[in-house]
C-alpha cells in the first residue's frame, strides 16, 4: 500500500510538472508602437501640468527694500513661458550711493520659500565705505507672515553685519 501511495504521488507530480503549449495568438502587436503611444500621451500630460503653477502667481511689480536704505525700490517678477512657478526677475533699490540690485530667476518651491538664482549686488555706505558685496550662489528668500513678505535667509553681508532685504508682494 506505501509503494502504491508513493507510485501516485510520483505520477502526480511528473504529469503537473510536465511542459504544456502555450496557445499563441494569430494577431501580434508590435510592441514599440504601443510604448510611443505610451511615450506620446505622457509628454502631453507633463507639457500641460509643467506649465501650470502649483503656488500663486508671484508675475508683477513688487517693493523691494532694504533695512538701510530709506527709500523703497522695486522687483519685477515676470512669468518664464512653459515653466511652472519659475520668473525672471530684476529690480532695484537706490538712493544716493547706496543701492541693492537683484537680476536672476526665481522658483517658488512652497507657500513659504523662493530660491533664487542670479546675482544680487549691494553697495552700503556704512558697510566697508560703501565696497560692493555681490552675492552670486542661490539663494532663498522666506516668508512668516503669510506670503506677505519674503526676506532673503543669507542675511550677513561681507563686512559682517546683517542685512535685511526683503520682496513685499
């Protein structure tokens, strides 16, 4: 009775592993037109989310100002076509000698923060008698109160005094 289980056993296993044709279908497909089809609507769903902002519209005139300066400049942020949440931006504050410039391209990233990337150039006179301190590596700009007001993070100029620049929107 144990060599009859065992013979079954053996059997069993030999007919559920034995090889089986696959049925093949009569229509092929060619698999790399699928993929373009696949390739074609992705890039047409990213162009359309690309160019739509996920943080409000920053595009316009803004003040731009300056802790010791006393009289209040401007930045235009003017929207980069096909790029989402990205401007260009300039202005500037000036008065007498003294003066900030800001030229470069913004990405808002949240609600709170605004990298920048260009150069921002200042000349203070009670700073080093009014020697520029240009800051050219990417920035952030941050706001507490809102969206109100962005002040830029690298607060400490080259002579080593703190700096308040800020964008009101």
């Amino acid at each position: 009775m144990k060599n009859f289980l065992t013979a079954i056993a053996i059997t069993a296993l030999f007919i559920s592993c034995s090889k089986k044709e696959a049925t093949s279908t009569s229509t092929k497909t060619d698999s790399t037109k699928i993929v373009d089809s696949i390739n074609a609507a992705r890039t047409k769903i990213n162009d359309s989310i690309k160019s739509q902002n996920r943080f409000r519209d920053f595009s316009g005139k803004h003040i731009f100002t300056h802790n010791l300066i006393n009289k209040k400049g401007s930045v235009n942020f003017t929207k980069i076509e096909g790029e989402r949440d990205r401007y260009k931006v300039s202005g500037e504050i000036r008065s007498g000698k003294d003066y900030v410039t800001i030229d470069g391209t913004a990405n808002a990233v949240s609600d709170k923060h605004i990298n920048f990337s260009g150069i921002l150039t200042q000349s203070i006179s009670e700073n080093d008698n009014g020697k520029p301190y240009i800051r050219n590596k990417p920035k952030t700009f941050m706001s507490k109160d809102g969206g109100k007001t962005y002040r830029l993070q690298d607060m400490v100029n080259g002579s080593g005094f703190v700096d308040y620049i800020d964008i009101h929107f």
